[in-house]
C-alpha cells in the first residue's frame, strides 16, 4: 500500500514502529507536528524527534527543557521588536524618577543595579528557570498518566512493543510538556508589561523591566498620557522588585506555595482514556482544547483548596502592598488613579498570571482580597507611618496574616499598642499557647526530679535551715 494510501492511524502506528527501533532517518517533521495535533514548527518537532532518539539510544534522561526555551522564544520573537534608542531612554527616565518618588514612599531601599528595558525574548531567557520550577511537578503527573493510559489504549500487536518502554513514555509526556510550557510562556512574553506583572517573582532576584512593545499595547486604548503612563508602570515595577529584594525569605515563600499546590496535581486519567479513546489523529482539535484549557486535570482536592487559599491572601498581602506604595508615590500623576483601576481591572477578568498557571497547573490567580489587603496597609500607613509599616517585612514571623486582612484594627491595635512599649493583650491563640507552655514546662520540671506530674514538693527534713535563709550573696537556688 502507498504511503500515500495509509490512514492516520496506520501513519501513527509506523511512527511509534520506527521509533521503538531507534530508526528517525527519513521522518518527515512536518507529518510529526500534524500527527501531533500542537500546531508547532517544523524545526521544534524536528528536535523533538532528536530528544526521542536519544532517549531510545541511552542518551537522554528526564525532560529536556530546552524545548521550551525554544518554543518560547520562537512565539516571542515571532513577532518581537527591538527596543529603540528613545523608548530606551524614555523609560530609564521613568525609573529614574519613580526611584526618586519611592524614596519618600516607602523606607525599603533601592535595588542595587538598574532596571532595564528589555525585549520579549529577553524577558522569556530571563523568567523561564522560574517557570520550569513552578511546572515541574505536574510534568512528572503527566508523563506518569502518559505512560499508563498508552499502555492500556495501545493495540494488541503493539503491547509487546509499549511494555518495558516507561523510560521512553517519560520522554515522551516530558517533552510534550515541555513544548506546552513554552507555549504559555511565550504567549505570555506578549501580553506582560514589567516583570512583577505576573504577580510571583519570576524575574531574577533585584531585577526590574519594563517591556516597551508590550507597554505600548497597553496604554494604546486608554487615552491616558504617555510619560504619566511609563511612570506610574515604572513605579510598580520598582515597588514589586524592591520589596522581594529586601523580604529574601519571600521570593521562596511565594513559590514553594505555588509548588506545595503543584503537587498535588493527579491527571485526570479517566478523561484521558475517554480522550484517547475516541481520538482522531486527523482531528487533533479536541486534544489541543483540552491540553490548553487544562480539562485533564481533575477538580482540586480539599488539600489543594486549602494550599490555593493560603497562596491567594500571600499574593494579596503582597499586590496590596504595592498598591498602597505606588498609590502614595505617585500622587502627584493627574491619571494615577485612572491608571490604577486599569490595572485592577485587567487582574480581576484574569491576567496574564492566571491563564499561564490555569494552562500549566490548574492553578487560578485572582487576587480577590487585593482590595481588602490594600485597604489593611494604608490603615497601617495611618497609625504607624511609613517605617512602622515596612517593618512588616523584615521577619516572615511578622508578616500580617489572613487574619489581619479579616480584621485591620486588631492589627493596628497591636502595632501602636508595641510602638507606644505596652503590652499588647493577648487574644485567644495566645492564651491557649502561654497555658500549652505552662503545662509543658511543669511536666519537665516534675520528670527532672522524679516526681509524678502534679505532685506535691518534697518537704526538707533534714533540720537544716541553710536552703530555708541563703545568706547573703548566696546564688544557689532559693
């Protein structure tokens, strides 16, 4: 029969023939990425095809994320511009004066190198490592639900040839995956305005930007000046960089969150077999629907609704900061507050965070509460000033909680109770813990001398009255 003759599903059984025996010579990339469904290059299926021969010659182990580097920078440079000389020197002029402006704003020191104004390619080399840590752990979800449900849907005359190539399946739903990031994150690379726009901190530790093609497409339909635009956006950008820059702690804080909600991604295996079950190869726009939407991941578990929640009041926590900054350091903008509700309303029907996380791992990032933290930080602003307020971030142990959130004055109560040297009245948890404590501390005193929990001292009958009257300066214990 011809080649020509051969149905998709015959054209796919021969791919995975030629594959299990190592043979890549003569496949044509082109046929891969309409087999494949992706809509992805010929040149980045052809190093797909490189990766899987590796894998069958011992090569290559675990998923090679230069693949999404690659997919990546191949969507942002699609149709990427460089950055000119005057938008250059436009927007270090803005970051010039909103450093100026966050001097008086906040009491978090500036970041130890410029920020810069970079390209969309720039900004995905500079994120990506960030993205692969966040994705990892549904990659390895997926290679694993990728290898049983090939195994259970593979023909008859094909099991001899899945059985015993796990190794090779990893491969295989890694760089799927892998090619899949990169999607998101170069669709994404169009959309960001700066480098805190994401809301998680995926631009190396103190860096700040600004990406100018993508700054202009934003302010394109707002009618709002250019330079009072560049500044306010400057602003943000300083605000988010700096405060990361001065909280060490919270840069793996807030990511070790998002991985903690990672983990515990299953594969909804059942849609996938129901999926591979009735799945055309000569229609693949199902299959590209649900790996984009993320309809193979199942509905959250109670754990993961817990973790979600936890990470949502952290991101307000933070985003209400930078709000309230900005708010202060740019009051002297006639459109600040035009601006700023643009940016709420480009988070709230879900921005360029949510629909990167939503894609990759489930996860939706809506700062709902951002309004209700805002509001926390600027009655802080109000009872303890500026430094009392930036003091906040200095330890994680003092960082308001989703209680604080909930309830601003019992915050605020504590913090000018502290600021004035009076003891701040316990609540609740606090009693609770000092009576822990308490108990805890008898026991061990009761174990050190022998005695049963609860009982009485022993009675001195020895007649000596030398540990009844130390004399003085005697510094044994009384």
């Amino acid at each position: 029969m011809a080649d020509d003759d051969r149905s998709p599903e015959e054209e796919f059984q021969e791919l995975m023939r030629r594959l299990m025996s190592g043979d890549t010579s003569g496949l044509d990339p082109e046929q891969l990425s309409r087999l494949s469904g992706m809509q992805i290059d010929p040149a980045m299926m052809q190093a797909v095809m490189n990766q899987l021969q590796g894998a069958f010659s011992g090569a290559q182990d675990g998923i090679d994320w230069s693949l999404a580097e690659r997919q990546a920078l191949h969507i942002a440079n699609q149709d990427g511009l460089g950055v000119s000389a005057g938008q250059r020197t436009d927007l270090d002029q803005a970051f010039s004066l909103s450093a100026l402006w966050l001097g008086e704003a906040t009491t978090i020191a500036d970041l130890p190198h410029p920020p810069k104004v970079v390209t969309r390619g720039a900004w995905v080399t500079a994120t990506l490592p960030v993205w692969q840590e966040l994705a990892e752990p549904v990659a390895t979800s997926i290679a694993d639900a990728l290898t049983d449900a090939l195994g259970q849907q593979a023909p008859d005359d094909m099991q001899e040839m899945i059985a015993g190539a796990g190794r090779l399946m990893r491969t295989v739903g890694g760089s799927l995956f892998a090619t899949q990031l990169g999607h998101v994150v170069g669709r994404l690379s169009t959309e960001v305005v700066g480098g805190g726009d994401v809301g998680i901190p995926v631009m190396p530790d103190g860096d700040a930007a600004i990406l100018p093609q993508n700054f202009a497409d934003f302010g394109r339909d707002l009618e709002i000046p250019e330079d009072q635009l560049a500044l306010y956006l400057a602003t943000r950008e300083l605000a988010h960089a700096r405060l990361f820059r001065h909280a060490r702690w919270l840069r793996l804080h807030v990511i070790s969150q998002v991985r903690d909600f990672a983990h515990g991604i299953r594969v909804d295996t059942d849609a996938l077999e129901e999926l591979a079950s009735r799945f055309d190869p000569s229609q693949p726009d199902e299959l590209r629907g649900a790996l984009e939407s993320g309809a193979l991941l199942p509905q959250r578990s109670e754990e993961q609704t817990a973790a979600l929640t936890r990470l949502e009041n952290l991101l307000a926590t933070i985003e209400g900061w930078v709000d309230v900054v900005t708010e202060d350091a740019t009051s002297r903008l006639p459109s600040a507050a035009r601006i700023a509700e643009a940016v709420r309303r480009r988070r709230a029907v879900g921005g360029p965070a949510e629909q990167a996380l939503g894609s990759l791992v489930g996860l939706e990032l809506r700062p709902r509460r951002m309004r209700e933290a805002a509001a926390m930080w600027r009655a802080v602003t109000d009872a303890v000033g500026v430094a009392g307020r930036d003091a906040l971030w200095d330890y994680p142990d003092l960082m308001p909680s989703a209680e604080d959130i909930d309830d601003p004055a019992g915050l605020v109560a504590r913090l000018t109770a502290t600021s004035r040297g009076e003891t701040v009245p316990s609540d609740a948890m606090d009693d609770a813990l000092a009576q822990l404590i308490a108990e805890e501390t008898a026991a061990d005193r009761d174990a050190a001398r022998g005695d049963s929990p609860g009982a009485a001292p022993p009675s001195n009958t020895s007649g000596s009255d030398d540990d009844e009257d130390p004399t003085p300066g005697d510094q044994r214990p009384v």
